[in-house]
C-alpha cells in the first residue's frame, strides 16, 4: 500500500497544481516532493529481507496487472527521484517562473510517471508510466524552454517516441509467447524471453535496446540530449539527466538483461564496444564545449556510457557499482545544473569564455562548483569514486590484451574528464571577475538544495555501506 | 600508541574543517595557530608511534581498522591504517619537515588575505598524504594518492587570479592524473589475479608458492604501479609539472617536494618491495628512467634563472636518484634518500622564499647578488643546504647520495659513471645557484636593495632546524666502512627486504668516496670562478636549449596537446553535428519528405482510389498465388 503513495502523492498534487494561480503552487509542490521523500526513505529502509509488493486488478482482459514492487535496486531509485525532485523544489523556490501552477503540475507529473517506471513490474504497466513520465517534460521543455526549444523538443519527443514504440512492439510479443493466457508479469515475460531461441532473442535484443540506448542514451543515439539539456529550463534538465536517463539503464537491468539472455550474450561485446568509444569520444567532444550546460551533457553520456558497458559484462562487482553509481551520478549532476543554473541567474550566461571570478565574486558558490565538479571526475572520499572503481573492476574481466585495452580507452576518460572539468573550473571560477547581472552569493534555499548535495557527496564517499548494502543482493541477483 | 594512529590524520583533518568551514569569520593569526598546532599534535603522536615500533616489544605491523570501505561480494576493502617501521618514519617526515612549514608559513603568507584558506589546504595535504603512507593497502595509498594530487592542485592554483597559476595548477592535476590511470590498473591486475588490495595478504601470496599466476602478470603489475609513480614522482616522461608547480607560495613548494606528494612514488615502491624483487626486467625499466630523469633535469637546472626553477628541478633531478636506487633493489636507500633530502630541499625552498620576500617579490637570480651580507642565517643555512645536496662529507646528503652510488657501482659501471655526472652538475648549479644569490655585488634595483633585510624568527628558527638535520640527518645511515651497524637499514629491515645487496670490499667504497668527493669539490670550486664576474649574455646553441628544458613542453604540445585539441574540434563539429545528427536529421527529413509525396496519392477522386483498390487486389492475389502454396 505504501508504495501506491509514492505515485498517487506527486500525481494527485500535481493534478491539484494546474488549478492553483501564482505562488501557491511552489509551497504545494515543496511539500508534497518532501513527503514523496520520506516515503521513499522508509520504502528503502523497509524493503528487506523481502521486497514491498502492491498489486490490483487493472486490465485483465489484456493479461496486465497493476503491480508494483520495491527491492533494493528499485528503491535506491524511487529514494534518488524522491531527493533529486526535492532538492529541485527548494532550489527553485525564489526563481521566477511563468504561470509556476502548470510549471510545478507538470513537474510532479513527471515525478509520479519516474516513480511508477522504477516501481512497475508488469510490462504495460511499466510502459505506461514510461510514456507517462516523457509527455511533462515535452510540455516543459516547449512552453518553458530556450529559444530553439521548438524543433529541439520535437526531435527529443519523436526520438524518444519511436524508441518506445520498438519497445512496445516487443513487449507485446513477448506476452504472446508466455504460457497460458497472455500475461505481462515480470516473472512471465522473463520465463517467455529467456526460453525462446538464441536467434530470436538476438533479433528482439535491438528492439529493446534502442529504446533504452536513445534513453541513456549510448552512442550513437545520443545526439538529442545536448540539445534537449542546453534548450530546457534548469529544473527540466535535472529531472531528465539525473533520473530520466536512469530509466533506460534501470530498463536494461529489469527489462533486458534477464529477458533476453541469450540475445545479451550474443551482443554484449558489440555494446561494450560501442558505449567504450562513446566515453571517448563524448569526452572528447566535451573538450570543446564553451557552454557549460553541453559541456555537462557530454560529460553525462561519457559516465553513462560506462555504466552501460559494465550491465554488459555480467559480473556482480560491476552491477553492484552500477547500482552506487546510478544513485551517485544522479547526485551529483543535480549538483551541477544547480550550479549552472546560478551561474546562468547571476551572470546572464554559461559561456565559459564570457565567465570568470566566481571563487572572488561568489566565494561559497565557487567552493560548491569545485566539490561537486570533483564528485564528477571521481576524486577519491567523493562518492563518485566508490562507484567508479567497483565499475572499473567490472568492466576488467581478465587480463587478456583485449580486456586490458578495453579497460585503458575507458581510463582515457579519466584523464580527459579531468581536463575538461578543470578547464570549466578555470574559465568560470578563477581568473578576474566579469560583471555580474545580480551581485549576490548564494541564497538560503540554494545554501540548503545544495548543502544536501554535497553532504551526499562527502557521506557516501566516505561511508558508502549503507548504498551498498541496500543494492547489494539485488545485484547479485541480475547476474545470475 | 599503534592502536591511536588514526590521531595522525585525524588532527590535520580537524584543523582543515574548522579552517576550512569558518574561513570567512577566522582571523588571520588564528588560523595560521589552528593549522600549525594540528600538525604539530600529528607529529607528537607519530613521535610516540616511532619509538613503539623502534622498541624490542614491538612485533610485526599493526593494523586498524576503522570501518567498512567497499564491501561486494568478494572485494572486502577496509578503511585500514597499517603501522610498521616504513610508515611510521614517513610519518615522522611528513609531520616533522610539514610542522616547520607550517611555522615558517604562518610568518610567510601573513600578509596574505587568503591565509585562513591556506592553512585550511595545506593540512588537507598533510592529511592526505598521511593517508597514503598509513593505508593498510593500495585503495587507501590511493584515495591519498588522489587527494595529495587535489590539494596541489588547490595550492599551485592558489592566486587563482592569475591565468598562468591556474595553467599549472591545471597541468600538475592531469599529469598526475594520467599516472593515476597507471596506478589503478595495476590496482585492478591485483584485485583480479590476488583477490585482495591488502599489503600483507598480497604480498603473502606473491610469496606463496602454491600460488599459481604467470610472471608476465608480476611484470604488469609492477610497471602500471611504477607509471603511477612517474606522474606522482615527477619522472619521465611526466615530470614537466613539477618545474611549474612553483606557481603556488613558496612553503607550498617545500611540502611538495619535500614532506608530501613526490616522495609518494618512492614510497609506493619501496613498500612494494616485495613484487618488486619478483620483477628485475621492471626494476631495469625504473633504474634507466631514474638515471635519465637524474641527468636531463640536472642539465636543465644548471641553466635555469629563476631561483625555485633550479630548485624544482634539483628535486626532479634527486628523485630521479631516489629512483635510480629503488631500479638496483636498493630500497633502503632510497628511502634514506627521501629523508636526508627531505631535510636538505625543505631548508633551500624555506631558504629561497626568505630570499624571495627580501627581493619584494623577485625570484631571478640575475637581479641578485651579494644578500648574504643583509641575511646572514638565510645565507649559512643556505650554504648548508647546498653543500648537503652536493655531497659534501660530513652531511647528509653525502652518506645517502653515496650510498646510492655504491649499490649503483655493485650494479653498473656504466650507470655508476652516469650518476657521477648527475651528482658532478647538482654540485655545480647549486653552488652557482648560491654564488650568483649570496655572493659578489646587488645587481637589483636601488628600492629593491633598501628593502634587503634578514626575514622574522619564524622564517629563520624552522630554517636553522632544518639546517641541524641536514647535517646530521645522515648519520642514521652511516656506510659500512664507517660503521658496523646503520640504524635506518634494520629499523626498515623488518618491512623491506633489499635485491641483491653488493658488498663492496671497504678499499674500494673509499675509492669511490673520494672520487664523488673530489668531484663535487671541483665542481663547486669551478662554479665560484665562473660565477666571480657574472656574465648573463644571452645563451647560444645548447646552452640556449637547455634553457629553455630541451624544449620539452612544446613538443608535448605540439605532439599531443594540439592534435588533441584539433580531433575534438573535428568531433565536434563535423562528426557529431553533421555526422550523427546529421543521419537522424536525415532520417527525420525523409519520413517528411516521403510523407509530401504520399500526401499526393490523397486525390479525393473516388476513380483514382478505385483504381488503387484493384491494383492492389492484383498484387495480393498475385503474391498468393506465386508464394503461398
């Protein structure tokens, strides 16, 4: 029962959002974000020893149920979404934003969509709240969005829009083939799509994968998301960096890996290879950026793309790293668009090259950037370091040249992820300080979105058990 | 006492949070306090923990374990600190040279109105470098590692206004960065092959004879960690920043290449010792880079002109020995060359910033001349500084330096011939260093020369403290024709086990006292005379090379930076934009395309779609006729 709460809560307040004018909508939507996080805090205290089910009759004639369940892997992540839309909405408390009752509706909308996609487990179930959780931010991004923001949304939602429908296409046939009447359980489709023939399951493999790649998204389906980040309004781009794209790799994990095993098997060294060269190449690419928020973006494909090629090498370690890691990236990109996004107010602009002088102008804000800029490049006592180093070690299979090259292309992105992140560093906080729209340091709700942050940060990187021992068994679970 | 090591780190880690958290509202005078007193705390405990170890009742090392670092499935990584002879003396070094810092700094950066956060950095690098020594296995020596990298990182950058500062901030953290890549393969070959990251259990195994791993899989090892220890240590081919790191305060300079960060690479071997000895094609790989990094950096100092650049490059040179050592299975060594030198490269930079403050800022040395009349402690204990790092009897640096020359000649000749020239030239550009600094007439301004004065006490008592050990330090390893018994080697004796140590016969070990003696005298001597009149033409040819460092830098530029940059920018611009996007675009513009002309067939002629109709009833009846049997 508890578990319908973190779907109804943001569903229900965000429905009641649309109709308020002005202010009010903010302090509803505070409130409600923070009473979705209590909840998800005790589902992830409460989901062991046996994870938390809910299940209703909804469409029976189709074979589907509306069934939730919560282990460890699924609430690490309603916990993340729970947090990540809080922290949203106490950042975004002083900002002006136009008609704030829609704007904040749709927000939690998208919040209820993410929970109930993290939390489904039957097939149309989770889809729906797949689509679900995209058509907010569609709107988000076209009506409050940058000056491009028409055909960058469009090509975002039809993008994304006819991956769904490869994945919808394949959903349906794996419920024809599950014994008995037509079923869209977990449990089902899992027995269906492992017990049908290599090649068949090598064919479905892509159509799955694609909707979850352009999510990610993997190299070379990527090429929507710089734009859609760099176009959207700084609360939209948090919800889909640091949780949309969550969803395709939660997918992968729940709905690929142990559906499809043989097809996984089959294709696993030509994804590893792809979602390789795409840490390369994205951080390459990343290099170059002068607008922070593509800088960003690139630096995300980078890290998801390495999270992608460990799902792909089926070793506990490195599923259990994915696991920290999906919690930690999501943390700490947060913390980066809050930054941009005060960077942006004070300023008027993230061109690096039109910035300088933050560390003198806005020493607090300066300290910030730097300490979530080192969770980004994996510092060590940063919870950016425990995940990567148990995804290192996934991704290191055996020391055959093969897997070491492997290895060293995707440490390359080590070292480049220094250089660029640094450069950014340099450009905006260092060197004399550019004139300021609003000279102002940090303000109260941002002093606290952000302070929650970093204590994150510095927490789970000192101390990452708790992180660990939530995932743990679930990880061992989806390797073998 | 063992049990209470966490206290080590613990101090330096309070004192960079409370300076660290309160930097804004913190006075001056107290930070400075806060952060000195911290140090000094770590240090009396390290003190007590030395004398545990050092004592007959100590047995074997002391691990503590403090909490669950990375637990999964079968990778169990404690948060664990391991106490033996090794550790325990870095730490005496780390806190002892990094305490008179401290105290030298609180005179040094008092005008400094970002003195709270200073302070604040500079026990963060205390702390993580106490990390890297305690770790009780290589995930712990790396988070130090990393974080010793950080706060260089902070310190090199810390007049942030200044863009060059910021560059070489910048370059040091991605130069140690592609070293750390080293390091954490080889962190990962170990996990794989050993299960395990802990000293004792791997080093266990190694000596295991039931364990069965092939000898390439030692070779790899051991070669990923000594790349880490190139980028970290300052050796080819990723020494470069280390010359540039002078871009942050001077007492900065004297932690990082004396009490922290460079020493960490020579630790990180001489503690893994074990494999070491497992892999004499590696050990050969570290004593040539060693020799050739000892060589080039001291061609380059001898035509240098700024005051910390010979310095920095003296280290470079030194560390190179330190190597040169290690790459003969002479850990031991090694490690006595880290701590004689420790002493003697803390008094010269200490030395040097006195020198800096007096000139108001002016740090080349053709400007001038004649200061040891003005600054007589800084000129003595300057003077000692140089004829330690020169070898000059007596001193410290030439029991340690002669030291590595001895195994080096059990070893080589050829490299034992190589190192004389090394040590001929330090000989010769720390003297013309000292000659062109302290001696003959100013050469600067007039306000300049107004301004001369000897620095505070708490400049000169840490650098006159420094200048006691660098004469004595070199006692705790007296060579084997001296003394029967060298104190350092079986105080590390439990931990380190030396490769093949040569004993020579004692009349040869003269031998080859007297002739690195009489070197260094000659060299120091054809420094005074060519240094009597000062001639700064402009230099021609080699010489004019070796100023500007074999032009290294730029063909690491032009080699690798700027073809890194230009492939970006073709990523960028042409493969991503127009490439891939360009082929969704495309895909995106077709089904348009497609959807204009289809949009035709929509006539609203009920006969056109009558004709349509019966058309395709012709194809399907067709089609099953032909393939459906």
């Amino acid at each position: 029962m508890i578990l319908i709460l973190l779907i109804l809560i943001p569903l229900l307040t965000g429905v009641l959002s649309f109709s308020i004018k002005g202010e009010g909508a903010k302090m509803l939507a505070l409130i409600s974000s923070v009473v979705t996080m209590i909840v998800s805090a005790y589902v992830s205290g409460a989901n062991s020893p046996e994870p938390i089910t809910y299940s209703h009759e909804w469409i029976p004639m189709l074979g589907t149920q509306f069934s939730l369940l919560a282990d460890g892997m699924s609430s690490m992540l309603c916990l993340l979404t729970g947090i990540v839309t809080m922290v949203v909405m106490i950042t975004n408390f002083n900002k002006e934003v136009e008609n704030p009752g829609s704007f904040h509706g749709f927000l939690l909308l998208a919040q209820a969509g993410l929970m109930g996609v993290f939390l489904a487990s039957d097939a149309l179930l989770f889809y729906f709240f797949w689509e679900l959780a995209l058509i907010p931010v569609y709107f988000l991004c076209s009506r409050w969005g940058g000056e491009k923001r028409i055909p960058v949304t469009f090509k975002f939602f039809v993008y994304t829009f006819v991956g769904s429908l490869m994945l919808l296409a394949a959903l349906i046939y794996l419920s024809l083939q599950t014994q008995g009447i037509n079923s869209y359980a977990w449990a089902d489709i899992v027995r269906a799509g492992s017990s049908l023939p290599p090649a068949q399951q090598q064919g479905l493999f892509w159509l799955v994968f694609i909707a979850f790649a352009i999510k990610m998204p993997i190299f070379p389906f990527h090429t929507w998301q710089p734009d859609t980040y760099e176009q959207s309004p700084t609360p939209v781009t948090i919800i889909l960096s640091a949780l949309m794209v969550k969803m395709g790799l939660y997918a992968v994990l729940r709905w690929l890996l142990p559906v499809l095993p043989s097809g996984v098997e089959y294709w696993s060294d030509t994804v590893i290879l792809l979602s390789v060269i795409g840490i390369v190449y994205t951080s390459l690419i990343a290099i170059k950026q002068t607008d922070i928020k593509r800088l960003i973006a690139y630096s995300s494909i980078a890290h998801m793309g390495l999270m992608c090629a460990v799902a792909f090498t089926n070793t506990n370690i490195g599923m259990h790293g994915i696991m920290v890691q999906m919690f930690n990236h999501g943390i700490n990109i947060t913390g980066m668009w809050l930054i941009v996004s005060m960077i942006e107010n004070r300023w008027g602009t993230r061109d690096m090259t039109k910035l300088g002088g933050i560390a003198t102008a806005a020493p607090a804000m300066a300290i910030m950037l730097v300490i979530i800029s080192l969770a980004n490049i994996a510092l060590p006592l940063t919870n950016g370091f425990v995940g990567e180093f148990m995804l290192f070690n996934g991704l290191f299979r055996g020391d055959s040249a093969q897997h070491i090259m492997t290895m060293v292309v995707a440490g390359l992105g080590i070292i480049l992820g220094a250089v660029y992140t640094l450069n950014m560093i340099q450009k905006t906080a260092y060197g004399e300080v550019v004139e300021m729209k609003i000279t102002k340091d940090l303000t109260i709700n941002e002093y606290a979105g952000l302070a929650i942050i970093i204590s994150l940060i510095i927490f789970l990187g000192v101390y990452p058990k708790p992180l660990l021992d939530l995932t743990s068994e679930i990880a061992g679970m989806i390797v073998h | 006492m063992a049990n209470l090591v966490y206290l080590v780190p613990l101090f330096p880690l309070i004192g960079f949070l409370i300076n660290g958290l309160f930097w804004k509202r913190m006075p001056k005078a107290l930070g400075g306090i806060i952060g000195t007193v911290a140090i000094l705390a770590s240090f009396i405990v390290s003190l007590g923990i030395f004398f545990e170890v050092k004592s007959e009742a100590f047995h074997g090392p002391v691990i503590v374990t403090l909490f669950d670092f990375i637990n999964s499935g079968t990778l169990q990584v404690p948060f664990a600190f391991q106490v033996d002879a090794l550790s325990s003396l870095f730490l005496l070094i780390i806190t002892g040279v990094g305490f008179l810092i401290h105290v030298y700094s609180t005179s040094y950066m008092s005008h400094d109105e970002g003195m709270v956060k200073y302070f604040a950095y500079l026990n963060l690098f205390v702390f993580s470098m106490l990390l890297l020594v305690l770790g009780a296995n290589y995930l712990i020596m790396f988070i130090g590692w990393e974080g010793v990298g950080l706060c260089s990182y902070l310190l090199i950058g810390f007049w942030f206004k200044n863009r060059e500062f910021t560059n070489a901030a910048k370059k040091a953290f991605v130069m140690n960065r592609i070293g750390d890549l080293g390091f954490l393969v080889g962190m990962l070959l170990v996990l794989f092959n050993f299960g395990t990251l802990s000293y004792m259990d791997f080093f266990g195994k190694i000596n295991d004879a039931s364990t069965v791993v092939p000898s390439s899989i030692y070779n790899w090892i051991a070669l990923c960690f000594f790349i880490g220890a190139t980028g970290k240590s300052a050796q080819l081919p990723l020494y470069t920043w280390l010359p540039d790191a002078m871009a942050g305060p001077t007492p900065v300079s004297a932690l990082i290449h004396a009490a922290t960060m460079v020493t960490a690479g020579i630790y990180m071997i001489a503690r893994s010792g074990a494999l070491y000895n497992l892999t004499p094609e590696v050990l050969h790989v570290i004593g040539i880079v060693g020799l050739a990094t000892a060589t080039l950096a001291a061609t380059i100092a001898i035509f240098q002109y700024d005051i910390k650049k010979v310095l920095a490059y003296s280290t470079v040179s030194q560390l190179g020995f330190m190597f040169l050592a290690l790459g003969v299975g002479a850990y031991t060594t090694a490690v006595f060359h880290v701590m004689t030198h420790a002493f003697f490269k803390a008094l010269l930079f200490l030395g040097s910033g006195s020198v800096i403050h007096a000139m108001g800022g002016e740090q080349d040395i053709r400007k001038m001349g004649g200061l040891g009349k003005h600054m007589r402690v800084t000129q003595a204990t300057f003077l000692i500084g140089c004829l330690a790092i020169s070898g000059i009897p007596g001193l410290s640096g030439f029991f340690s330096k002669d030291e590595i020359l001895a195994s080096v000649f059990g070893h080589s000749t050829i490299m034992y011939a190589l190192g004389i020239v090394a040590a001929m030239m330090t000989a010769f550009y720390m003297f013309r260093l000292y000659f062109l600094t302290f001696n003959g007439s100013f050469r600067g301004t007039e306000e300049q020369k107004s301004h001369l004065h000897e620095s505070p006490a708490a400049v000169t008592i840490p650098l006159i403290v420094l200048a006691i050990l660098s004469i004595v330090g070199g006692y705790v390893g007296l060579p084997a024709v001296m003394s029967e018994h060298n104190v350092l080697a079986s105080y590390l004796s439990p931990v380190i086990t030396n490769l093949g140590e040569h004993h020579l016969d004692h009349s040869t070990e003269w031998m080859l006292m007297g002739l690195s003696v009489a070197a260094a005298v000659i060299m120091i001597i054809f420094a005074w005379s060519l240094n009597r009149k000062p001639n700064f033409a402009e230099n021609k040819g080699l010489a004019k090379v070796l100023e500007n460092k074999w032009y290294v830098d730029e063909i690491y530029d032009a080699l690798i930076v700027k073809p890194i940059d230009a492939l970006s920018g073709v990523l960028d611009k042409f493969v991503d934009r127009r490439g891939i996007d360009g082929i969704v675009n495309g895909v995106g513009k077709t089904v348009r395309w497609g959807g204009d002309r289809l949009r035709l067939l929509q006539t609203g002629q009920v006969g056109f779609y009558i004709f349509i109709m019966v058309l395709g009833i012709v194809v399907l009846f067709t089609i099953s006729f032909f393939w459906v049997k």
